[in-house]
C-alpha cells in the first residue's frame, strides 16, 4: 500500500487503503489529521503510543487546535493506567489546550469494544478492528457515509463518558 499526494486528499481521494505495517498507520495518522479543518476524533483504548504519541502527529493535532478557533479535538480513552505511568504528549498538549482538546475516559458499558478509529471532519477515517494491532489499519479519507457511522458511535460513547481527574493532574 503506498500513501501519496493523489489518494491522500481529505474530502476527495476514496480510494480504500489497507495497512499492514506501522509505518503506513503511523503515515495516515498524521496526513488525516494535517488535513483535517475543524472535528478530529479519535478512540482508543489506550491511546497507542506507536500511533498517537509520535511528534509528527502531535504537531498536526497542535497546529489544529491553534489553526481556528472553531476547530474540535474530541479523545476517547477504554484505558488510562499507561497513560498516567509514562505520559504522552497529546495528553499535554491537551492540557496546555484546554478549549480545543479534550480527553475524555469511556464509560464501563463501552471498555471492551474491540476497534479503535480516528475521524478527520465529516470525511476521512482510519480505523483499526482491533485495537492490539495498530499495523492493520483500513483508511479511507473520503467516506463521509463509514464516517458518519462511526461518528454515531463516538457520539453515544462521549455522552456517556467523562473526564478522567488524574490526566489533569499529569505534570507538564
């Protein structure tokens, strides 16, 4: 699979990518979010280091979050314990950001889902069906009707989440 500038374009490019290692997941991660302009959404379960806390990644999330005021960075996290243990940078950048990033913990009725997905905007998503192997990925950044579903789900799973006390409490 190979990610580049004609099949990459959020809102544009539908061709259905299938990874099957770290680098091309870790590559989509950072093109979707780059491109996305206002709504990022992203579950996971224990916000993947080899995905999440990489600076490429982090710094497109930034750049987001300062971009436009209007601009939404929405977290849902199964699983804080590592987290807290080692740290991680979208966590302080989130609390750096307090009013365009936000983190929240899923409620007990929604820890053993087995997926995880990042939502660009109304269009493009990577999505991840089991959330111990971050190398199988499917990507697709135009698909605002696969988006929309898992928008959904995101919806119902944030309604019934809350923050977590002890990411606030990380130290920067």
């Amino acid at each position: 699979m190979t990610l580049n500038d004609d099949n990459t374009l959020l809102g544009i490019s539908d061709t259905k990518h299938i990874t099957d290692d770290l680098i091309h997941a870790r590559r989509a991660c950072v093109l979707l979010a780059e491109q996305t302009h206002y709504n990022l959404s992203l579950f996971s379960h224990r916000l993947e280091a080899e995905l999440f806390d990489q600076p490429p990644f982090v710094e497109a999330v930034r750049q987001l979050a300062t971009r436009r005021a209007r601009s939404q960075i929405r977290i849902l996290i199964s699983d804080t314990r590592d987290i807290r243990l080692r740290g991680h940078q979208l966590v302080n950048l989130a609390q750096r950001l307090t009013s365009n990033v936000h983190i929240r913990k899923v409620g007990d009725e929604y820890r053993e889902e087995p997926d995880n997905f990042l939502l660009g905007d109304d269009a493009g998503y990577l999505y991840l069906p089991d959330w111990r192997d971050v190398h199988h990925a499917r990507i697709n950044f135009n698909d605002r009707l696969r988006v929309r579903q898992l928008n959904d789900r995101f919806k119902e799973m944030w309604e019934h989440s809350r923050p977590d006390p002890a990411l606030r409490q990380l130290s920067l």
